[in-house]
C-alpha cells in the first residue's frame, strides 16, 4: 500500500477512529476497534459504483441535501437489525 507512512489516527473511548492524511488533513476512512469501519468517497478516485443503502439521521440533514428516491431513511439511528 501507498502512502501508508502519511497516515495518522485518532481514537475516541469507544474504539471508534477516523484516519487521516498527515500532508492534506483529509478524512480517508473510519476504524473501529482497530479494523477498517468504512472509506471516505471523497477520497476515492473516480466512480467507485456503489448506490446508497440506506441514509441515518435524517431528521438533522441539511436543507439542501437530496436523498435518492428510494433508499431507506431513519429519522435517527438504524435499527440494529438494519
């Protein structure tokens, strides 16, 4: 892997982290317990080709985001069946 030597990590009481470039500051994708949680797309060069599952905590979104037709919504949390 590449660039590995420019990560560095922050890893809250729980056992959930994020990870970030140590040059850019960006997000590059959540940790839990120490394995890989979930990737930041904005990191992700081109189309990764993935479609939303399911959108959390719509009940705070902001005003100008548009959720596809469609997916699942929870006006909080998923339920842990989900």
């Amino acid at each position: 892997m590449s660039g590995q030597e420019l990560l560095t990590s922050y890893i809250g009481k729980h056992g959930f982290g994020l990870q970030f470039c140590r040059q850019c500051g960006s997000t590059l994708c959540g940790t839990f317990k120490g394995l890989l949680h979930g990737v930041t797309l904005g990191c992700v060069n081109g189309d990764p080709k993935i479609e939303i599952g399911q959108h959390i905590y719509v009940g705070s979104k902001a005003n100008w985001e548009i959720i596809p037709e469609g997916v699942t919504q929870y006006e909080a949390k998923a339920p842990d069946n989900a």
